[in-house]
C-alpha cells in the first residue's frame, strides 16, 4: 500500500517554473485581496456569473448537459431537476453552494469528503452517493479508432477508506508542520485523490470542488468570482494530460507531481488574471459604459464575444452592450465577425 508524505515532497517542486508561477500568484493574491473588501457588493454579480460557469462547466467536463435556460434556472433554485442530467447538475450547485457559503467550517476530513459526495447525489436518488466504491475500477481512455484501453489502475476498493484516511493526514500535518505553501500541496492531495478513486461515479466533479474548498480555505478565493472549472474545461485536453504525467509510476510512490501542480497553479494564475481584468474595468467609475465596453474590446488581443464583454461587465445590461456593439461598427472602431450565435468582435487596428 502506497505512503503519502508530503512533508518531504513540496520542496521537490521548487522548481524555476514553479517558484515562478507561485509567486505571481502571491502579487495577485494581495492586489485583490485589497480589492474585495472594499467593493464587495460589486462584485455580487460577477459570483453568480462564476456560479452558473462553475456548474456547467465541471458537469460537461464529465458529459452532463441541460440547455443555458435549464442551467440558470437550476443554478438559481428557480426549478427542480427533471432529468437524471439535471439532478446531477442541482446536486453539484448545492454542494458548491456550501462551499461558497461555509468553507472555513469544512476540514478535509474523510468524512466531510463522504458528505459532499452524498450531497452531489442527493436529487438522484442513487444509492452510491456518500459511500466509497465498493469494487475496483478503472480509468479508461478511447483511441481516435474507438478503442478503450486502460489508462490508469487506481487503488482497489478494500485500500480505499485507508488510502483517504492517509491522503487527508498527510494534508493535515504537511499544512500544520512544514513551511510548504498551500498552493504546492492542494494540487498533490488532489493528484492523489484522483489515482484512489475513491467513488464509483462522480470522482471528477469531486476533485474539482475539494480543489476550489482547499483554496477557499488558503485564502485563495478567486474561484468564487472566475470560475476555476471553467478555464480547466476550456484546457481539459492539457489538464489531462498533466494527470496522466504526474500519474506514472503511482503507485511504487516514484511519480512526479510537477507537471499537475504547474498545470494547476497555471490556472489559479489565470484565474486571477482574468479577475484582475474584470476589476479594472468595474472601477473604472470615471468611464461610461460605452467607453468601458470600447476599451474591453481595445484591450482584447483577437475576438471577443458579447457574452464574454456582459461576464466582464455584469453592471451593464444587455441592451446598452448591444447599443455600443452597433455604434462601434458602425463607427468602423471594431470588425464584426461571423453571425447569428456565433458572432464575435475585434478592435479595427486598421483604422488606428
């Protein structure tokens, strides 16, 4: 049976690349932290926005779906899940829901782990929900030809309660004993996670929310404002491919966590980055919204859709983005792309 130690690992991860991204992770960290408290309910829209990306996202990552309408309806608690998608989408909301409203109260214990999982489950009516697997599994993968093959053996299912008792204490004690920076050790107990398998259904969805509660509970709380499983669905090819990485040689305790802990820090940093953006413009009090709109779309190397111009300005309604959108072309300052759902807009570096 595998140890976990890591206590004795985090340094290992010091690396250039590493100390690089931690670090500018920090800067962001305290730029914002500034931010938040003083303009709170400002910010109120851009956590609803995250919510509902957050929700989506993780569930399509696993191939859950229901429609935009049905996925702001439920997201909000406006409707009560009709599919076994939606039940599945409705559960993850609630459970995310908590972590939002509670993560200072939720210890990663064993325990707490199972509740969450209980909680995902809990509109389906499956009786799999808050108990560990109870037979062995595997981790497929497809080939372009449509054959499934074994990519990874996880811990079989008589080690699993002992493997999480021991990943949760090595958490503990490597976050209480050691000088190690949270941000190195959230990504290794989520790596570790992910190899145990510890569920028969649900584990990724899982290691996404225990991701954003470990980070909530270090003080980094960007997700609640840019949703963290949306930038690692939009980069899931890389994401897993840092997993399987980091997962060679698991199980005889030789494999490297880097290459998953500077995936992850990639996109907390990004997270950030994208937070830092939308900040600048919401405090932009001396712009009109028009101004701001036209400098959202300046700034933006490439397209842009409208959708991603109201996340970055959630106080401007729809109607006045469109407005300045039509003005903007009309003026020729920017080129529209495309049309219908898929239009999109770029700053007409021609005409500067």
């Amino acid at each position: 049976m595998r140890n976990y130690n890591y206590k004795d690992e985090w340094e290992k991860l010091l690396i250039p690349e590493v100390v690089s991204l931690l670090t500018q992770i920090h800067e962001y960290k305290g730029e914002q932290t500034l931010f938040i408290g003083s303009k709170a309910d400002t910010l109120t829209q851009l956590v609803e926005i995250a919510k509902i990306q957050s929700t989506e996202s993780s569930n399509k990552i696993e191939g859950i779906y229901t429609s935009d309408e049905r996925l702001k309806s439920l997201v909000a608690n406006k409707t009560t899940p009709r599919t076994r998608n939606e039940q599945e989408i409705a559960g993850y909301r609630d459970v995310l829901s908590t972590i939002h409203e509670s993560y200072d109260f939720i210890p990663v214990k064993p325990s707490i782990i199972l509740q969450l999982h209980r909680d995902l489950y809990k509109f389906s009516g499956k009786s799999i929900g808050g108990s560990y697997k109870a037979t062995d599994n595997v981790i497929t993968e497809e080939d372009s030809e449509g054959n499934k093959f074994v990519r990874f053996q996880p811990v079989p299912a008589f080690e699993t309660a002992t493997a999480i008792d021991g990943v949760c204490e090595a958490f503990d004690e490597a976050i209480n004993q050691t000088d190690a920076d949270p941000l190195l050790i959230i990504p290794m107990f989520v790596l570790d996670f992910l190899c145990i398998h510890p569920f028969n259904d649900g584990n990724g969805r899982m290691s996404r929310l225990l991701t954003i509660l470990l980070l909530y509970r270090a003080g980094y709380i960007v997700g609640k404002y840019v949703s963290i499983e949306k930038m690692i669905e939009q980069t899931k090819e890389t994401y897993y491919e840092a997993l399987g990485n980091s997962s060679v040689n698991w199980h005889d305790e030789k494999n490297d966590y880097v290459p998953f802990v500077q995936y992850t820090l990639g996109v907390v940093l990004a997270a950030y980055r994208e937070f830092s953006s939308r900040v600048k413009f919401i405090a932009a009090s001396n712009m009109s919204k028009p101004e701001r709109i036209r400098e959202i779309i300046k700034e933006t190397l490439g397209k842009i859709t409208k959708t991603e111009i109201m996340e970055k300005c959630p106080d401007i309604s729809q109607v006045t983005i469109q407005r300045a959108l039509n003005d903007l072309v009309k003026s020729r300052e920017i080129l529209k792309i495309g049309g219908g759902r898929y239009t999109s807009y770029m700053w007409n570096h021609g005409k500067d």
